[in-house]
C-alpha cells in the first residue's frame, strides 16, 4: 500500500483516475480529500490511527467496499467525514464526527442509538443505504443538528415528533421508507425547516391546518438572505464545508451540492393522507417546491396558493381534488411545473399568463 513519508496539512487528490488501495496520509494531516477517484481497496483496519490530527477526510464517489473500521473512532480531530457513494457494508461506526455522510452504500442494521447530551452533530445523511428498526430517540439530544437525510432505507416507525424541539433543523428527509401513522404532531414546536421530504411512506390521516403556519423557516420573509447551509472550522472560519440533499422535481431527483438558504420545499407525496388541503398552505411565502400528489386528498385547490409567489413547482395530481380550478394561480409568475391531473376537477382550465405555459395535460 502506497504511503506518504512526509508532513503535509493539506493532501487533496480528489477528481482524478487513481486507481488501487487507499494511500497511507501522513500522520499529521488536517485535509485529506481522496474524493471521486477509482479505489477499490477495504478501508484499512488501523486506518483512523493516522487520522489523529485529522480534521476532515472524504473518500467519497469511489468503489470503497468492506466496513468501517472501528480505529475510526481514533481519530478524534475528526470533525467532517464523508465516505458516500462507495460500496461499505457492515454496521455503523459508535462513533460521530459532527459531519457524517455515508449515503450510497450497504450499511445493515439499525441506527445506533449512542447520542449523548454533549453531541455536536450537525449533518447526518445515512441515506441510500439498507437500514432498519426505528430512529433512536436519543437524537434529539443533538441540539446543533441542521441536517438530516434517512431517505432510502427500510427504517419503520411512527413520525418522530421529538423532531419539533430541535430548532436548528433546516433539512429533514425520510422519504422512501416505512414511517407510519399520522403527523399531527408535526410542527408542533418553533422550528427552522426549509426542507421537508416524508415523500413515499405510509403515513395516513389529515393534514392539520397548523402544520403549514408552524414552518417558519419557509414563512418568515426575513430569512430569505442569499447564502448556504455550511459547516465552518470553529477556529479558522476560511475552512468549511457546504451540505448537500436530493430533492425530487417532476419525478427526477435533482442534487442539490450546496443548498441555498432560499431554496425551500414540501413533499408529502405518495402517502395516504385524506381530507382537504389547509389553507395555511398560503401562508408557505418562501415556497419553491411542494409535492402532494398520489395521496387522498379531497375538496377544492386552495385559492390561498396564489400568494405563493416564489412557487416554481406545485404538484397535486393523483388525488380526488374537486371543483374548478381558481384562475387566481395564472398569477403565480415564477410558475414552470404544474400537475394538476387525476383528480375530480371541473370546469374550464384558466388561460393567460402562467397557465399559457402548460398544456392541457397538466391539468386533466
């Protein structure tokens, strides 16, 4: 195995072709960033006993197979960790960087319940993987937590509302599981979310009228300054790192690497969720995305959607929505996705402005 036999701070090789096992760092690396290159080798087992000065290491978008070893939890700089899109099966390591991205692997099992009252994570995306049991309680103990992406695994559980009373989570996706129940206790806590996916569960029952007017993240105005969800060095504010998610437009997921503090979105699709849209829905001002279709939804399309005025993205399709649709949506300017179709609507499709973009199709 290839190894380096002198001091750096920084070993960055990502985006190339390299090929083989993973190089030794030196042992007082801070950056090691092997990202997006073609190895093909185990994580060595003593690997994280080089990593001791470490403070970020990304292997990710490569062709790693095997677990992670547990001298990982030697490394005890390690603040950022990204091992995504590889091949690693096996369980997950019992330690946590306040960073950990593993999507895109095999990893079995259930989320370890091991979150303390001095944990620091803020980004745990275990997406993308084969996980099971239920979410552990013992993450809302993680109080800096801004995002977190479960989507793609076999976890099942009825909807965590311990989620309401972390109040720094921007990012909260699940979707594709096997999370049940109602969601009532949605919301029901001041919460920063500009990003909901519980898209593709078996969740059922109302959507409450409070459950919109409790994001406040999407609501208040104010917060639509332009910038990115990042982690930053506590020391050295030049070093960070911007945070990723996968979002679902028009059936296609879309990868967000860096997510934008005014990109905001609701997916509750492919559920079974009954009864009429609140129309607090309108209250949603920062909108850009919001996905209900192939649920049960009845009763009219709200006219409060009109105020939506950043919405780019409205599907409602597959429901038993009915009466006619209000004009009042053709004022929705930044409009360029609409699916309205399958559903009980009558009457004429509204013309002009918005509306002249769509084809009849979208509608019926």
């Amino acid at each position: 195995m290839a190894s380096f036999p002198f001091l750096l701070d920084v070993l960055a090789l990502h985006s190339n072709n390299l090929e083989g096992d993973i190089p030794v760092p030196p042992e007082r690396v801070y950056i090691l960033d092997y990202s997006r290159n073609n190895f093909k080798s185990s994580i060595p087992v003593d690997f994280g006993n080089v990593l001791t000065s470490a403070f970020f290491f990304s292997v990710s978008n490569n062709n790693l197979v095997g677990p992670i070893p547990q001298s990982i939890c030697n490394a005890s700089s390690l603040a950022v960790l990204y091992l995504s899109n590889n091949s690693l099966n096996g369980s997950l390591p019992s330690c946590l960087a306040k960073v950990l991205n593993l999507r895109g692997n095999n990893f079995t099992g259930n989320v370890l319940d091991v979150f303390t009252e001095s944990c620091g994570l803020q980004t745990l995306d275990l997406s993308t993987n084969h996980l099971q049991g239920p979410l552990p309680q013992s993450l809302v103990k993680c109080k800096d937590l801004t995002v977190l992406d479960l989507g793609h695994n076999m976890i099942t559980d009825n909807f965590p509302c311990w989620l309401n009373s972390l109040s720094n989570l921007h990012v909260f996706v699940i979707r594709s599981n096997r999370f049940h129940g109602n969601i009532t206790c949605l919301g029901l806590g001041s919460n920063s979310i500009q990003i909901i996916d519980i898209a593709s569960n078996r969740f059922s029952g109302v959507l409450p009228p409070t459950l919109f007017t409790s994001f406040k993240g999407i609501i208040d105005e104010t917060r639509s300054n332009l910038g990115y969800l990042y982690f930053k060095h506590p020391l050295n504010s030049a070093i960070y790192y911007h945070d990723s998610v996968s979002v679902v437009v028009k059936g296609t997921n879309r990868e967000l690497e860096k997510i934008l503090n005014i990109f905001n979105s609701v997916d509750f699709s492919n559920n079974g969720f009954q009864g009429s849209i609140p129309v607090t829905v309108g209250d949603l001002k920062l909108l850009k995305l919001i996905n209900l279709s192939h649920n049960a939804l009845s009763g009219p399309v709200p006219v409060s959607i009109r105020k939506l005025t950043n919405l780019e993205s409205l599907d409602l399709s597959v429901n038993k929505l009915s009466g006619s649709i209000p004009p009042q949506l053709a004022s929705i300017s930044f409009l360029s996705t609409l699916n309205l179709s399958y559903n009980e609507l009558l009457g004429r499709i509204p013309r002009g402005s918005q509306f002249d973009t769509f084809t009849d199709s979208s509608c019926r």
